[in-house]
C-alpha cells in the first residue's frame, strides 16, 4: 500500500467519490475511468499496489486473467454483451498516467474517436492488450 497513490486508496475504499463497480474477487476493484474515451470503459485494478504491467511476471498469469474475467463481467452486468468489439489492454511505461497497475476496459471499441483509437492501439510502443 502506497497511501499518495490514488489507486491504492480507491482500493482500500477511501475515496468516497469513486463508486466501485461489482467484482467477484476480493484482490481487485472495479471503477468507471474518470476521463472515459468509450460508452464503457472501465478500470481494473490489483488491491496490491503493483507498478504497470514491465513488472509482471509469469506468476501473474492468473491475475491478468482474473483482471480480464473482471472486465468483461463488469461489462455484461451493464448489458454490453459483443465481446468481439471490447479492447482491453495496459499502457505501457512510461506513457502510464498513473504507477499503478491498472487494466482498461473499452467498449465499444469501434466506438473509439480520433484520440482513443490512437490512445488505445492494439499493440503500439504505448498500449498492450
């Protein structure tokens, strides 16, 4: 726990503005992302404070599959279902606005503008899905 990391803190619930979303693991958290650049787009975040996706390792297989199962219930439970029109994926370093893992959730990804579909690039020098 890093306590000036705002992850950290939405985490350990101590941001009161920030509702989290429902999430079937105690170990992660859900929330709507602050600047959204989709209809849906969404936020999973490791309770662990954890750097960005270069420290991860192959230990970590299971959470990134449990962070990507998070995403894609959280999208459902808010009746998006076209699973093929979802990008999910993690900026990587250093073009992280915050230190903190955290995976993006969009949907739908055809409905990206300008900006996100440049933000969000399958598999760019700054995004990784």
């Amino acid at each position: 726990y890093e306590g000036k990391c705002v992850f950290c803190r939405i985490a350990r619930r101590e941001e009161p503005r920030t509702a989290l979303l429902p999430c079937q693991y105690e170990d992660l958290v859900c929330f709507r992302d602050i600047k959204p650049d989709a209809p849906h787009h969404y936020l999973v975040v490791p309770v662990e404070h954890m750097r960005n996706c270069k420290t991860l390792k192959k230990e970590h297989i299971p959470l990134v599959k449990k962070m990507m199962e998070v995403g894609k219930s959280v999208l459902q439970h808010n009746n998006f279902s076209d699973m093929n029109d979802v990008r999910m994926g993690f900026h990587w370093p250093p073009f992280c606005s915050i230190a903190h893992l955290h995976l993006h959730v969009l949907a739908p990804a055809s409905q990206l503008g300008f900006l996100g579909r440049l933000l969000y690039r399958v598999n760019s020098y700054w995004f990784i899905t």
